[in-house]
C-alpha cells in the first residue's frame, strides 16, 4: 500500500533520521570550537571560508521548520523550488518529498562546499529522491543566475547576507502566488532583509513564524498597481 505522504516511505525516514541525529551528535562541538572565531564575532568572512569552516556542519532546519517547507511546497502545488544553501540536504529531503507527492518537478538546490554536494547527492539517493533534485556547485549569485522560471517555491538557508541580493536576482522569474521561506530569521544580520519583505511596495505578503530559530513565509504578489 503506498504511504500518505512520501515523508512517511522507509527510504526518507530513515534517511532523515540518520541525517538528523548525525546533525545532533556533530553540530555542537564544531560550533562551540569556533565561538571565538573572528567570523562569528561580526568580522566579515568571504562566503567561501566561511563554508570551509563549517565543511562539518548540518546546520539543518529543525524537523518542524522541514515540515513547514513540505506543507507549503504541497500547499502550492510546487513544481520548480530553488534552494539556496543545500548543505547535506536536509531542507532538500523535506522539499523533493513534497514534489513526489505533487507529481514531480524539480529543487534547484546550490551549495558552495564542493565535499557537502557529494554528501548531499549520496543522501538524495539514500532517500530515493535523487531525481527531483539538481544540485548546482559553487555561489547561488552564479549558479542561480541563469535559471529559468517560473519559479513556485524559494527555501533561503545559506548564509545571512545574502538572502536578499539572491532573492532580488530571483524575483523577475517569481510566478504570482509564489511562497519563500527564509530560516534563522532571529539572526539580527537579516534585518534587512526582513525589512524588505514587509514593505508593501516591495510586493510581498509576509509574516514571521515562531518556528526553530523562527522563519519568515511571505508570498510574492508582484509590485504592480496597487492603487
Ligand atoms: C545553514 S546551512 C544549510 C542547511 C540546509 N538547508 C539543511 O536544512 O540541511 C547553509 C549552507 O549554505 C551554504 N552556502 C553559504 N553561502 C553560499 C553561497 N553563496 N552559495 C551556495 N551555498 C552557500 C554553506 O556552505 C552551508 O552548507
């Protein structure tokens, strides 16, 4: 009998699972061992070293924060969803489950660390999801800037400063109705950003959830005349 929902199938749970206690058992340590690192003190770090100090790091969404992105990816009807921040493809899982529930599509996932996106593509096929994934390699300001929309579904998980240029270079290819959810919105560095989505102007409809470190939904309703 086929599951609910492709959450439930043995092949993601147990997949999550692992990928979850992994995060749990490892995180912390390597966290704690950069507390005085200049990086987490404010100093600004280069996207690229600031991934290789957290080559070791999940740095996942919480479970419910994954089963938010698999509600609204459903919600939509989701059938194109850029990630931007893949890591070992927690978020993905959450996200490529809700495609195969939704009929197929695919999660444009980019991911700077070149050793993450092999973890990453080895846990998508662990998880039999391997095929509604496109993992792209290197900055999201490169490797998202060709994309072709429309685009349904946006998941912003990489680092803090550059959730809005990486949403500004996405927005003319938002189809209307389309859902972003940005993580980590308790991080002051996304001030900006926060900012930004609740200007009406801006065209977006936007709230933030109380969610994991909490998480800002909002809906792209484009900027045309509003009267
Ligand atoms: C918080 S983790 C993502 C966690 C992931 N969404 C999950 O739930 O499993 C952030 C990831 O974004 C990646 N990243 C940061 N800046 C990036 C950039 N400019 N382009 C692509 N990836 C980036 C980092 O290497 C890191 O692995």
């Amino acid at each position: 009998m086929r599951a609910t929902s492709t959450l439930q199938s043995p092949a993601v749970k147990n997949t999550l699972d692992r990928l979850f206690q992994d995060a749990a058992a490892g995180d912390p340590a390597i966290i704690a061992s950069l507390r005085d690192h200049p990086a987490r003190n404010g100093a600004p770090t280069e996207a690229a070293a600031m991934s290789e100090l957290m080559r070791n790091a999940y740095l996942p969404v919480p479970r419910e924060v994954g089963q938010l992105l698999y509600i609204l990816a459903s919600g939509v009807r989701a059938r194109t969803i850029v990630e931007f921040g893949t890591s070992f493809a927690i978020s993905t899982t959450f996200l490529a489950a809700a495609l195969r529930d939704n009929g197929g599509g695919k999660v444009i996932a980019t991911e700077l660390h070149p050793e993450k996106v092999k973890r990453a593509r080895q846990n998508l096929a662990d998880a039999g999801l391997a095929d509604l994934v496109e993992i792209r390699e290197g900055d999201a300001r490169e490797t998202l800037r060709d994309l072709e929309g429309p685009i349904d579904m946006v998941l912003l998980d990489g680092w803090k400063d550059l959730y809005l240029p990486v949403l500004q270079m996405l927005e003319p290819r938002l189809r209307p109705g389309a859902l972003i959810a940005a993580d980590n919105m308790s991080n002051k560095d996304l001030r900006p950003y926060a900012d930004y989505l609740n200007d009406p102007q801006n065209g977006y409809v936007s709230v933030l959830l109380p969610l994991g470190d909490k998480v800002e939904v909002s809906c792209w309703v484009g900027r045309g005349d509003a009267g």
